[in-house]
C-alpha cells in the first residue's frame, strides 16, 4: 500500500468546472452497480457523492479491483473529470452533471455489511444505529448534524470572544453539593472515603470568577445530572455558560440577542428580528399557560370567568367561588370537530390535573352547540363568544379549575390543538425572553418557600422590601430565553450584597450559620469584594437539535446513552475489577452476576 | 442602589486621548491614599489601573464616601479624565500621562482585607493562594495566564477550523479499560454494580470517527488520569486532540506545524521558522540522550568509544567489551569548575542511574587534568580532545555505561550545565518533531514485548516483515513535537488494515481472541470500512505554562488541585450523605471520622 494519499478534491465539492482535470479522490463506497460492461461506483465523503466510472479499456488492472468492491469499502480513486451525456445527468446530485473516469483504483480496505443502509430517512431501530454508531454517523444526515453543531459552538465562540468574554475551564472533579439535582459521584483513591462530584454547571465557579475580576467569563461545559432519563434528557449535556459582571438584566438580554442572531445568521444565513420580545412570567402564564410559550401561533387563553358569571352552571360558579379561573381557547374553524376527539381531549386535559374539560361549537348560523349551553342565558352566550372573538365555525374549550391547572392543561391543549390543526410554521424562529419570574415558590411538604431558580438570584429592587413580609410576591431578577416553545436558556442577575442574600437565606428558612454550612466558601468569596454580575446559560444539545429540525437530542451528539444512562456502542457503564474498587476504598453492595 | 452600571470605559485602556472626556468606571480599589487633602485611588479591573482623584470641591458627597473606602472595596465612579501634571506623570503605568478627577463615587460593595497583596510577584506560600483563588486570580499576572490561554484556544479552534476540522464531544462517562493508567471510577445508579470510567484521553473515539467518516476531528478536550500527582501533574488536564482520514505522516506534522505558527503569531506575535528540525528517536537519544531534546543549545553528546579503545583505563574497556558505550560532553570555558562542584556531578549522574562519572579539565597550554589522564597515551589524549572539539579552558565530562543509562545520565547532566552556564536564551522558541519511536519495548517483569506508545500505532512499511521475526528492530510512524526540551504533542498514524493489526497484537502476546476481549467494539467498528487515518493531541496546560514562562501548570490553569488531588478552595473531594452512596449501591470501607 501507498503511503502516499493526498486527495487532490473532495467528492461532493467537483462541478463542470472541474471537466478534464486529472483527480484523486478517497472515500466509501455508497453503491457499485454493473451495468454495459462498466462498473459504476458512488464514492462518498464527508461533502457528498460523485459517480465513479470504471471502464475496462480506461482502468485496465483496477478494473479487477474494481470488480471485488462492495458497499463500504474504503478505496482510491485516480481519474478524470468529465461532463455526463445530457441523457444521464441527475439533477437530484450536486455533483451530478459529471462522473470521473477512473484510471486507477485502489483497495484501502475492505468492510463487511453494514447491519443498515449508509443513507438518509432510513427507519432502523434505534438501538441497532446506537450500537453500529460509527455506521449511524456515516449517514449524511448525521454528519450535517454534527457539522452543524461544530458550526454553532464556532459562531459562538467568536461572538464571545469579540464581546470581550474569555474562555475559562472550570473543573470537572468537584464538590458535592446536596443542592439541585443528584450528583454523579467519583470516589478519591488519596482521600479515602471522600468523594468527589461531576458538576452540575459550573455555576460557582463562575461566580467566583466574577469576584475574581475576571469580568466577561464564557464556557461551552459539560455538565452532568444523574436523574431518571425522560426522551430529551441525557446524562451528561452541553451548555453555553456565561456570566458578567457590572451589568443589569437588560444588557445580558441585549448582549444574548446579539449573539442569537449572530448564530443563526451564521450557521444557517436566517435574520432573527431583534430586540426579542419581552413578556413577564405572569403574562406568560396569563395568555398562553406556558413560562415557555411558543408565539408562533395566537389561540391565546382567554379567561372567562367574568363572562360565565352568575349563570346556572354550578360547575364555573363554584370553583370561581373557591378562588378558580374558567378560561377558554378559541379553536379557529374546528366547529366540526368528532364527537370521539372531544373525548379524548377531555383524557388529555387529565393528564394535567384538569377535571373537566368544556366546549362549545358555533355552528354556521351562529348558534351554539354544546351540552353546556342550556346552562347560560342568551346575553351569557353572546358575552362568552364576544370574549373567545368566536365566529361560525369555530370551536372553544374551556377549562376551570385552580389558576395553575387551567393554565397547565389549557396551555398543553393550546399546543396540542395547534399541532392538530396544522398551525405551526415549522419555518418560523420565534424567540421571545420570559422576565421577572416569582422569586420563590411554596413547597407544601417542607412547608416553606423555595428558591424557583437558586437563591443567589436577585430580587428586583422594588420588591426588596417584601422579601421579609410577603416573599411569595417577591420577583427575581430572572430571565428565559424561549424558541419556538422551549426553554433555551435561563439567567439571573445574583445578588452581590450581603445583606440581600441574608434576607433571602432568612426567606427560605436558612439561619445564617446554616447558610454558611451549606455555601461556606462562597460566602466566604463574597466577603473580599463582590461586584454586581449575572449571567445565564443555554442547553446546547436542545438549540442544536431545534435548529437541525430533529425530534431527538440524541441525534445531534455524537455517542449518546440511551434512557438507562447505557451507551450500546461501548458497554458502559461496565463491570470493573475488585482491585480497582479496593484501590478507591468502595466495594459494590449489589452486583449482577454475568455467569 | 442604581441598576445602571454602563460603564463608558476600561480603566486600564484610558489615555491621553480621552483628555476632556467624561468617563464612567467600575473596579475594584487597588490602592487608597490621602495626601494633600485629597483622595487618590489606583482603581483596577481587568484591563488594568487608573489614578482616581477625588477632590473635596469636585466631589461634594461622594469625598465622604471615598474617606470610607479600603482595598479591594467595589466602586463605581463618574468624572472627568485629565492630564497629570508633568511632574506627576507615572510612565510605569500605561494610563500614567492622565488621571480622573471624581465627580461622583458609589461603593457596590465592601471587601475584608484580603490575606495576601493584590499585586504580582508576591511570594505568598501556594496553599493560601489556592484557599482564596479568587483573590489569587485577581492578581494581574493571573488574569493574563487565563487570558492568554483564552487567546490560545480561540486560535487553535480558528486554525483547526479553517482548515476543516469539525470540533466534535465525546463522552465523559465511558467505559473502563484495563489498558494504561488508573481510571477514575463513577458508579452507575441505574446499572447497579457497573461503573462508568473519565476518559483517559478520547483516543477510542476520536479513531471511532474517522470510522464514521467525519475525516477531520478536533476537540479540546478534558482529561483524566488517577495518578499519583508529579509537579506538573493534575488529576485533570486538557488535550487539543486531533485526528484525521487519508493522510500520512507528513501531512500531519505539516498540519500541525502550521498551528503553531498561527498560534504563537497570534497569540505572542512570535513568528515561527518552518518546517520544523526533524530528528529521529535514534538520532535525538544519540545526540541529545533525550527523546525531547532541547535543541536551544549545542552540547550534544559525543562518541568516545572509539576514542578511548585500546587504553590502560579498565574501567572503560570492561564496559564497552561488555556491549556499553562511552560518550562524553564538552563544556565550553568551565575548565575551571571547582572540585566540589564536580563530587557534586558524580552524586547528579548517580540520581539517573549512572555509576560514576569522569571528567578532564584541558588547561590553558592544552593539557588534561584528570584523575584518569594517567591512563591515556598522548594519542589517547589527542583523539579524545578532537572528538570532543575540546579547547583549552573546557571541561569534558565522561559516562561509561550501558547505553539507556548513558543517554539518561548524559542528557540530564547536559541540561544541568547548560542551566548552570546559562546557555539557555529563555526567549528561543525551539521547535522539532522526533520521529521514528520503535514500536515496541521490552518489558523485563512480563516477559514480554509491550507497544511504546499503544497497540494501535502503525509500524513503519518497510518494517513490516520484521513485526514476527524481530519486534524489537520495528519502527512506529509516531511523532512527537518538542519544545525547548519539553514534549508538547504526540500521536502516529493508526493501523488500519486487519492483518497488521493482528501482527502487532501477536508481538505483543496477545491472541486474536484476546484482544477482541479487550478490544471488542473498536475491532468491530475497524470491520466496516475503516480509513487510513492518524493524529496526536497537544497537551494544553503545559503548552500554555511555556507560552507564559511559568514554572508550574497550576499557574494557568483556574481552579487547580494539590498533589493530594484536593480543592483547597471548594474542600473538594468531601463527605457525602450515606443516603447518596446507597443509591449509587456501594460503600465506603474506610472512612475518616472528622469527629
């Protein structure tokens, strides 16, 4: 074998252009078929296809070669570029208006049968692609997904690094916290019976990297949380990671517009319309039942409570009265909806705690069907529909129940009405930020407040003052930016003052000694010159996947585990010698016997 | 306190330029004094100082304040930039020519007295220094070793992805492989009794993707290694790995090469000389006694075998009769070493092994002082002289041994003196590749031939037939690229063909079975269509630590750990709950009771 394998083009880059020129090409075989005495090969590389053609008369001894290859083979090609016969030029291929004509052909190694076709759309199970995930990744869909994702981390990296950000690894190796989610743990061999913990951000460290003057930190970290794995989770994930310091809300805001737009514009030549828009939690929840709503579509949630009142639906009336909602949304043109649907969305709205589920069609006369209807007057109804802005032939659901059930179950139904109906725009980029989130939320076990995002999260100024009388109505300084209907990332300005932090501590029910128990070191690192700094992070793995428009995570990295936290590919995790359990002082107390 | 913290500029970047101008600062209070009824403050952030004057008539309330403030306090302040008088103009500080003269003052927040001075060049004792990191990393010298690394990786990605290399993440928790060092162990929770494994490197599946098709990897990636902790060790480090498809040898170095020339312009303006020395193994150990050479100075190692044969010295005769060698170096201009520094020589080569060390000192009429000059005739002497290149005023020094101890002894003793003569320009930038590593080395506890660097290494072509015959007399395609004497990179071309790979796991006693047990899932995935390919990874702390003329890596890497592998800072590793453990179904067998 040659040495000597300097490819001179790429497969899928050579166009007319490249007519009579002398070539050498590498790659995999992606299909050879016989046909007139010649040997027609698809050669693939990382940028595409082109046809090879091996003639006896041109190719001489590699025509040989040529006849023992097969699906996969590794080979080298030597040859000329020429334009196809108009006959048998294939528009559907980039390359598709030539072939070369090998003069020379080489065998650099053979492969057996791929256990699936090495091509696009194809519906293998799952597991089968995950353990021949080196076959998975030759499909070209595959590979523009990662190549996507290298192109995103890139644009992104430059943005950062433009804008004054630096770069800093944070350890892997680091402290248990019993905060949060639970830890994958590392015994230490020197420490016996110490532990380390694989971190679940690196949210300390970047925030002791804003008392340590660093200013404009970033990092694309890898994170880990051991947690049951639901379809979108995976052990360990990606996330841009980011933190300044002298700012407010509003520039981290402005300054992570920037770089969305800068991304996509990138990545993907798509103009994102700045500045995002911006809507408070309450809103949020208010109009689309959702702390991540997708505004692509309207079907807003409308409350109704004010239109059913006093009627003789002792339904709404009763659970108005014990501090309920009644809201509807507005199904446009879905008046004739199957019987045997409403039912199951009477299921689906179960499935978020609601009870019940109401509706209304308007027929085309304007008339209402419903088996509610009796229950309202006239002026009841035309109030109902004038409120829904319902027309003939649309249809409204409505749900009542405490504020956080209707807004659950109506908001699921919102999307899932919309799905139905066809009225996502799969085109549509559609960011907006979700501001000024509740500071805490109630926890009915522990009988206490709870920070909803951690407790170094800053209250807005004007609701300082509530924190020691009325937390629950307290806002933080807290901010998500949402896509299409997913969280892609989430911040916070931190509180850098002492004494704010105490208030908080003192919220959630920590004294300050338990305070400092829990966080010593950083409220240590607090007390030598804090300044004031936030920042947010974004999940890598879940943008990537929305912008390569796949349905799983697990599609855009590159060896991923499956829902048991297993990886088919290697086998691990894996069982381990007892030496190396002694040398880290732990022993297994539950083992599976292979034999 | 205001929300606005816009600030108009850096401190460290105002010059005279910006005279007249009304700045907003924010920074920390480098230093504080009173003088003349005035305030002055050196405040810093991370682009460097600038002298605030705080005037009682220009700064109305804010003087109160300023009276109030102490080192390390968080301040912001509002006013005018002025030139200094020149009578007062510090040209040690880049912003020395102009001062600004406060009109307002607001502290964002107080600071304790740190325990150590904010400034570079303190002599702190390292633990204290890695207690309160934040403060450590506040020093100037600091933020510029995280800096300059920033600098570095964003020039590496940029070089890595111009030339089409895809930055790809691989696994953290993957499998364990008895093979190399000690792994760090996670246990699963899910897959109860198994574990996972921290990479030691993403070798298996950086050559995994070039099964995949990807052709062109890089990824800067973390580390693991459960060692015990040398000076320039830590439990985690980072690579630049790099890996790719349908290349030789050459093409790679000259890839690589390129990269440093990007980088070291880039990042420090140093223009590198390409290509780069080229050595072989043979060469370097023969030469230099070293397989990393530091090639900034001469001094090599010279023959004296020859030169020494036939004497009455029995010493020498009965080492090389018995397969050893004799090899000398020449220290210029240090006849006159003083007879203790000598002893001390001897004790120096005894640490590598050696066990004794000559030496002859030629006099300013030429002739030899020796301890052994007795045994050599005129003609000896002559001889030895010329091999040496030796004038009067130099100083040969002598080790006669078998020849792994010589090359270690020799090239130990030829950096000593070079650092003792200050040879050494330590603003040379010394670049090469060592080339043509043997494959294989004896293992005299096992009994058997084992990889040099690991078995997936390709040997040279032209040794091929050796492989059965005489694995010893086998050449690997690997390279390693130095500098000033340290290895910062290194990889090979892998082997892609089954039967080679089959050769080379026999050399090393391994059936066929064997090491599919050992080397299952990658053997499979090298069944379907594997790619000639190759790489090596740079190591990146060290790399960095050369960069920024520092001694230790802890010095530019943020949050390091000691030799015990502990945190100072976060106390990491630490006790965790029974409950955590239980879940993760191990236990510990020897724990420490803090009580």
């Amino acid at each position: 074998m040659s040495d000597s394998l300097k490819r001179s083009h790429s497969c899928g880059l050579l166009t007319k252009e490249a007519a009579g020129e002398q070539v050498v090409l590498c790659g995999w075989v992606a299909k050879r078929r016989d046909h007139g005495g010649l040997i027609f090969v698809d050669l693939r590389d990382r940028s595409g296809i082109v046809q090879i053609v091996v003639d006896p008369d041109d190719a001489g001894n590699s025509f040989t070669t040529a006849e023992a290859i097969r699906s996969e083979y590794v080979i080298k090609v030597a040859g000329k570029v020429r334009l196809r016969d108009a006959a048998t030029v294939n528009p559907n291929l980039a390359t598709g208006e030539i072939e070369v004509v090998a003069a020379d052909l080489e065998v650099l190694n053979a492969a057996k049968t791929p256990p699936f076709y090495i091509q696009d759309d194809i519906d293998t199970d799952e597991n089968l692609r995950l353990k021949y995930r080196y076959l998975d990744l030759r499909r070209p869909e595959m590979q523009k997904n990662l190549i996507l994702r290298h192109k995103v981390t890139k644009l992104m990296r430059d943005y950062m690094d433009k804008n004054g950000f630096c770069e800093i690894e944070t350890p892997m190796l680091t402290k248990s916290t019993p905060e949060g989610a639970r830890d994958y743990l590392v015994p230490s061999r020197v420490n016996p019976g110490k532990f380390y913990a694989l971190p679940q951000s690196p949210q300390i460290f970047k925030q002791i990297l804003m008392v340590a003057g660093m200013e404009r930190y970033f990092q694309i970290a890898r994170c880990f949380r051991d947690e049951d794995l639901r379809a979108d989770r995976q052990p360990e994930f990606t996330q841009l990671d980011i933190e300044m310091s002298f700012v407010d809300a509003e520039d981290i805001m402005e300054m992570m517009e920037g770089l969305m737009a800068y991304v996509f514009e990138g990545a993907m030549g798509k103009k994102i319309q700045l500045p995002m828009q911006r809507l408070t939690w309450d809103e949020a929840m208010d109009r689309f039942g959702s702390d991540k709503p997708d505004l692509r579509f309207g079907m807003e949630l409308v409350n109704m409570s004010e239109a059913v009142k006093d009627s003789d639906f002792k339904v709404f009336n009763a659970i108005v009265e014990d501090g309920g909602v009644v809201k509807a949304i507005n199904v446009k043109g879905y008046a004739a909806i199957p019987r045997r649907e409403l039912d199951g969305l009477v299921e689906f709205v179960g499935i978020y705690g609601a009870k019940g589920l109401a509706w209304m069609q308007i027929q085309e006369d304007g008339s209402v069907k419903s088996p509610i209807a009796k229950f309202f007057s006239e002026a009841h109804l035309a109030n109902i529909l004038k409120t829904a802005a319902a027309e003939p032939g649309d249809l409204i659901l409505f749900v009542a129940d405490k504020p956080a059930v209707v807004a659950q179950a109506l908001g699921a139904l919102r999307l899932e009405m919309a799905k139905r109906r066809e009225l996502i725009d799969e085109d549509m980029l559609t960011f907006a930020w979700v501001v000024d989130f509740p500071m805490f939320e109630y926890n009915d076990e522990e009988k206490r407040y709870v920070a909803m995002h951690h407790p170094f999260t800053a209250p807005r100024n004007e609701d300082l003052a509530m924190l020691a009388t009325d937390p629950g109505k307290v806002y933080a300084k807290a901010y998500d930016m949402v896509l299409n209907g997913t969280e892609i990332g989430g911040g916070s300005i931190r509180i850098h003052r002492r004494d704010v932090q105490n208030e908080v501590f003192k919220a959630i029910g920590l004294t300050e000694e338990q305070a400092k128990e829990k966080f010593g070191f950083m409220m240590d690192a607090f007390e030598y010159g804090a300044p004031p700094h936030g920042g947010l992070a974004f999940g890598l793995d879940r943008l990537i996947m929305i912008m390569a428009k796949r349905d799983s995570i697990r599609d855009v990295i590159a060896f991923p585990k499956t829902q048991s936290a297993s990886c088919l590919m290697t086998q691990a995790p894996n069982d381990v010698d007892e030496k190396q359990l002694r040398e880290l002082h732990i022993r297994a107390t539950l083992v599976k016997k292979d034999k």
